[in-house]
C-alpha cells in the first residue's frame, strides 16, 4: 500500500516548535479555557449546532489527560466524552458506524470521541482481522457518515495525537515503573509498542483517505502535554468562534 | 422537477393481475408463511446476517395490515417491527437518519420499518420543510446509508404499497364511518388524501434516485390487501431462500 509523501508520519514532528514556551502556552491555555466556557454556553443556548471532537492516537499518545486539561473547567450538561473501546458482541453484530452514530452530538453539544469510528480501519487492518477492500468501503462509508453530521449541522474536528516511537516507548514503560500509571498498564501494550510502524502506515492511509478539504485532520505534535492541549484547545476554540452561536432571541421558540 | 417514464406511477398497476385469483393466493400465503417460520429460525440461529423490510406508501395503503398478515405466525424473538412517526425533539436535534441508524437489525434479526427515513424525502417535500437541494443531499446519505448496512450482512427489501388515488379516497372514506376504524382517523387525513399527486411525485423522485441495482425498490400493487400481502410474504420468501442460512455447527462459536 503506498501513501502520498504528504502523508509521511515520519517527517512530522511530534514536539513543539522551539520558539514556543511552555509558561506562555500553559497561561494562553488557560484564558482559552475560558472562552470555552463561554463559547459553550452560547452553543448550548442556541441550541442549532453541535461539536463533534475525535480524538485519535496511538497508544500512550495522551488522550485521556488531554480530555481533562481541555474540557475539565466546561459545564459537562453541555459536553459528554464517550471511550469507543473493544465492540461488544451486540455492537458486532451491527455495522461498524452503528455504535458510533447512536453518539453522535444533538443540538447544542459539544461531542468527544475517545477513539472513534477511525479504530475500525486501524486495530483492525493491524491485526488483520479486515484487508484492504474492506477497508476501502469502510473509507468510502466513513466519508459519507461524516457529510451526513456536517450537513445536519455538526463541526467535526478530527485530532491525531502525534507521538513519536521513542516518547511512546518511554511512556509505555513508565506505565510499568510508576504506580500511578500501573493501572492503565496491560500486557497487550509491549505488543503494541512494537507495532508503532504498522499504526503509522494505518494512520497514514486514514489520512490518505478521509481527509476531504471540508473535513480535514489536525495533526496535533504530542509528546509533550502541554503543546497538545494547547493546540486542541485552540483549535476548538477557533472553530467555535467561526460558528459564532447566538443566544436565542425568544425563549418560547423551538428548535426547527 | 422531472422523473424518467419509468418511474410514472399512473401507469404501474395498483391491482393484482386479472389472473391470480384470491383464494389460491390465501391458500399460497400461507404455504408462504410456514416456510418463513422455519427460514427465520435458520437464520437466528446463524446470528451472521440480517433482514430489513422497509415499508413505504402512502396513507392508508395498508401497511399495518400488512405487517400482521405477513409478519404474525413468526417468533417475535426474531423480528422486530419499528413505527416512525413524527420525530421527537431530540431526534429533530441530530441528523435524519440517526433514529433510523438505532433500529437497524442485528445479526439473526429480521427488523420491519413501518415507515422509515424515506419519510424524509416524503412528507418534508410536500410540506416544503427541506428544500431539492437538501433532498438531493439527502438521497446521497441514503444510498450510503443503505450500502453501509449491506456491507454489513444486511438483506434490504423495500416495499412501496402502491395504491390508487381512488382507493386511497374510499379507504380514507370508510375511517370516518366504520367503528372499527375511526381511531386511525385523524383531520389531517383529508388534507393528505387530497395531497395523493404531490406524494407520487415524490415517490417517483425516490424511486429515481434512492434505486440502485443493488438496492432496488419493489412496487406493489396494494388495493387488494391479500394479494398485497402475498407479494411482500414471497419476496421476503425469496430472499431468505438466497441468503440460505445455515444452523450453526458448533455451539460454542461465536459471531464474528
């Protein structure tokens, strides 16, 4: 399977850029943090709209802290997360967007996808459990699912976060040494670490493929946690500035 | 908006053919009937694919009546009926095909739409709630929608209960005046029986666009209600012989 060049994981850093300071960042992140709420608050009144945030990465990529620094100080009536982990029996016996549509934002929300739809074309063709055709439909079916939520009024911002093999391999070893982190641990991530180079290949052609203009990925440097949330935070700040929701003018007024 | 001669409803029979005659049909049904009890059970017990019957037409084609001629003597475990009425606010608040997307079968089920995300390109048109160019969008969705759910192992069979605007007239007629059939009266009914060519109209649309090879709609002629059931009963009939499900061979496997 061939990618274009553009989409080299390996040519795209996964730190910050060097002109960039941590303190600045983490205080820039906070007054973003209050515009959120705010700008949350306007979404949910208006109540016309939705926010349909992805969140994909490799293992040990930082997903869970990232939903905590960027969404812990939002009124969570107005945000909901939901972890897409391994299908349940019922969930299989539906086709893959099944389980991920009954999530899908109504008006007002702000939406997290902890992993997502994108799972089914990456654990998937690593572990071969689908091939290539497979995974062509199911690029086709994710790109129409997408316009559908778009055209019913949903703004979808897709994250990769993007860590290196060397910061994963750190992390997924800290796992085993801090007590802290023990229980994230499971035997299954050594394999995984080892299959860093098969994910990005996976990832590459995810982005090879849905990736339309209209709903692109944001290819967010990672290994440092700090830069991540920053740069996820902003970018849902600027897209929720771009909606610009409006509180509504009468109270009696239904959503159409 | 201009629909191919094909899709001229005035010209496509609403009445069995002259020589078919209702009692072989009665007695055929449920020949029909007997064969769809053993041909559900085989594919429960297969629990790798699945049966949706979509069920359009117009007010008073008969599709309740239908569903219990064809439907009753099969074990309920194995199939699943699903009206949709009018969308509640939350459903309202997401895309048009998310109440749908929830109801689909899964594997070993065989689900009825009693009604179904055609009405979105049905009654929202002749109410001009959605506009052609949304209509468009929207029979995009559906023909993904309905390829997605395929893919999946899903045999989809649409019915269109086609009925003539006089027939359509008298039944309508006899709600107001038969006892036994005036709570399915409701004012509007009038409003919509005199709205029977905007509704073919649009059918005709569907039918033009929402049609593929793979996927096609089956018309049939609804006005008398025992032939009407004897079409969808070896329809369904038929498909369930192609798709030959097979009791599994051992116990302990599960699905994939």
């Amino acid at each position: 399977m061939k990618t274009p060049a553009a989409y080299n994981l390996l040519k795209v850093s996964s730190r910050a850029p060097h002109n960039v300071h941590k303190e600045e960042v983490e205080r820039e992140l906070r007054r973003i943090r209050q515009d959120l709420v705010e700008l949350q608050e306007r979404l949910y009144a208006e109540n016309r709209r939705s926010v349909l945030v992805v969140l994909q990465g490799m293992d040990a990529s930082g997903k869970d802290g990232l939903i905590r620094r960027v969404f812990s100080g939002i009124n969570p009536q107005g945000v909901r997360v939901d972890a897409f982990k391994e299908p349940t029996d019922e969930e299989l016996s539906h086709d893959f967007l099944w389980r991920i549509h009954r999530k899908t934002p109504g008006h007002g929300m702000i939406q997290v996808f902890n992993r997502s739809h994108y799972e089914d074309v990456l654990v998937t063709r690593v572990d071969n459990i689908i091939d290539d055709e497979e995974a062509q439909r199911r690029f086709e079916a994710i790109n129409a699912f997408e316009t559908l939520l778009q055209q019913a009024g949903t703004t979808i911002l897709k994250f990769y976060l993007h860590v290196s093999e060397k910061e994963q391999r750190e992390r997924l070893d800290e796992r085993i040494n801090d007590p802290s982190k023990q229980w994230k641990y499971d035997a299954s991530d050594q394999g995984k670490a080892s299959q860093w180079p098969q994910y990005r290949a996976m990832y590459e052609d995810v982005f090879a493929h849905c990736n339309p203009p209209t709903c692109p990925w944001i290819l967010v440097p990672s290994d440092q946690n700090w830069y991540k949330a920053y740069v996820v935070a902003s970018t849902l700040r600027h897209a929720l500035l771009e909606m610009n929701p409006q509180y509504p003018k009468a109270k009696t007024e239904r959503p159409k």
